[in-house]
C-alpha cells in the first residue's frame, strides 16, 4: 500500500454507476503526483493515508464490482513526511 | 484512479472481439502520456476525466470479460490543471 | 490501453505451457521500452498497435487463465506518432 | 516479488475492517521509495524481505478478500544489497 | 511480458506457505532493476528469459492461489541485449 496525504474532494456529476454514492479524494504521494482514491474511512485534507490498489480497492468497499482501482484504507497515526 | 485529459478518438478496424462496439478515446496525464481508454460516459475532447485501470476498467463497461485494463470513470466538474 | 510499435518476433523454445502456440511479438513503446505480448491480430513489424495488460490480456485469447500479461489488442488505422 | 527493506511499523488507529488484526510494516525498495505491506512471517527493522502484489499478495493472507496489494513473502537469508 | 535476465538464486529459509517448493531467481530487466521470480522452466544465470506479473504469473505454477506476482514464462533462444 501507499502513504499519501489528502488535497481535497472530487466533484463529477457525470460518473458511471458502479461508483455509486462513494466519496472521491484528491490525494498525492511523496513525489508531486495526485490520484482519485475512494473513501470509506472518512479521512479529511490533510490527513496522511495508506491506500490500497487494484482488486484490495474493490473489496475495501463492500461490493468487489466496485468501479475503483484505489481505496483509503486508513488514517495514519501522527505521520511524520519528514521521518 | 487516474486525472487525465481526452486529446481525441482512435480508429481500429482490426481490433479483438473483445472490445465490442465501444468507443476508444486517446487520453494523456499530467506528464503528458497518452494512452487509449473505453469511453462509457460519453467524453469529448478537451473534457478532464478520471480513469479506473484493472479489473475495475472491466467492470465499468457492465461485462467483466470486455478486453480494456482502463475505462472512463467520469467527467470532472470544473477541473483547473494548474490548481 | 497502451500505444505501441511491433518491432519483431520472440522464439523461446522452451516456455510453459499456458502459452500455448500463441505468437509472440517484441513491441516497443513510446519511450523506447521492448516488451512481449501475445498477438491474436495478426500484427506485422511496423504496425502500431494498442495492448490491454492484466486480466484484461488474458480474456483476450478467449482462455482466461492463459500465461499472459500483456495482449495485442488492434491494429490501429493510420497512427502518425509525432501528431 | 521485489526486494525491500523493513524500516519500521505503522500505526493506523482508524482502518478499514477487511484488514483485520495484520501487522503493518513500513518497507523500502532500491530507490529509497517507502510503501506499506501486511507482514505474515514476522520480519523486523532491518530484515530483508521480498514482496508480492496484487492478487498475491491477497492469497498470502489466507484470505482472498483481505484489504491489501502489498504482503511480505519471506525473509531473505544473507542478503547483501550491494552484491 | 518483460525480458530479463537470470543474475542468481534467492535463499529463504523463512516464507510464506504459499510458495511451496518453487525455485526463486533473481532476474535483472534492461534499466538494471532487480527483482525475484517464480521459475517453472528451469532457467539458469545468464539465461535471458521473458517474465509475466500478475495473475498470469500464478497461472502458471499450475496452482492459482500461489504467492506470487512474477514467473519465468520461457527462456529466449539466441537473445541479442544490444539488437
């Protein structure tokens, strides 16, 4: 899994249904890039995650059809980026 | 899942059956890669989508054996590349 | 889906047998990198061709637990890769 | 499977149930990039171990619906990174 | 498939049950990078040989729920690195 940090919220009106009412968080790993995850824990801006890819996203959330290929996993305890 | 913007469409006259009738949109990253990506939602060009890859790109299209390991997710509203 | 150029054939005498009798292609992609996929298309050297990865490679060969990542999806029609 | 260092442990208060009661390791690969990976063999800081991803990495487990892309296979005898 | 090239073996006394009697190899792909695969084939030092990741990497132990994410899919007869 991979530790990022939430940037914010994802808006799209037009999806695809298999992604149901689930958030979308902005998140971005340690260098610069920035991905869509889905979130089922919950997890604010700021706040530093794990996230989990490929078929481990799908059962994070519940139902293994699930159109996503990156979950949150978890919140991480005092995280510190810088060591 | 990935933010990518469509850059156009592409043609393939010999392509496996697998893929059915579905419309193939050339999409490109931040860091300018382009790759090619089932369109269920109905993309133009110049639209900001978010991708899902794997199995999730599969289920997407509604029939789990459909031949793409990446598929439109949705359309984001009012994205800003630059922040 | 990636975008890619056929540059030749790979023989391997000795394989396992998931691989069956499939033909297999030595393409290169848009940063010079040479990998394998299985042709069901009947691509030549030259060609510019897409590939699906993952699951998505095996059903392809309609033989979901084929020994392949990485499967020749079309042939795509006029390709000019500088635009 | 890639080869990485254990550098330490991760704590993660609010998760996800499908990861139930694993241990979560923090690892670093070859080119100083640090991930999370469950950890069924018992390794500690400063063991080398090999990974395994995706489905894999689920199955390791023994359990396929288990939250993770990243599980830790083996501790690796003598290894010396340099060569 | 990726080509790469056989540079040793990889002792753990300590691992998964997963991976049951499997020969280990440490294989090295063309921008040095090394990693550890499954080898069904036989593959010596040396050998260049083609890997597959993912699911198609445990199909091809016979058995799929084994822990692992890449294996030899066949050895490359007369393989010129340089062309």
């Amino acid at each position: 899994m991979e530790i990022q940090q939430v940037v914010g919220s994802l808006v799209c009106t037009n999806r695809v249904p298999g992604l149901d009412h689930w958030h979308l968080r902005l998140i971005r790993n340690a260098r610069g890039k920035v991905s869509v995850a889905v979130d089922p824990v919950g997890a604010s801006p700021g706040n530093w995650v794990f996230t989990a890819s490929g078929a481990a996203a799908r059962f994070a959330t519940g139902k293994a059809e699930t159109h996503t290929d990156l979950t949150i996993g978890g919140i991480i305890d005092g995280w510190d980026p810088d060591g």
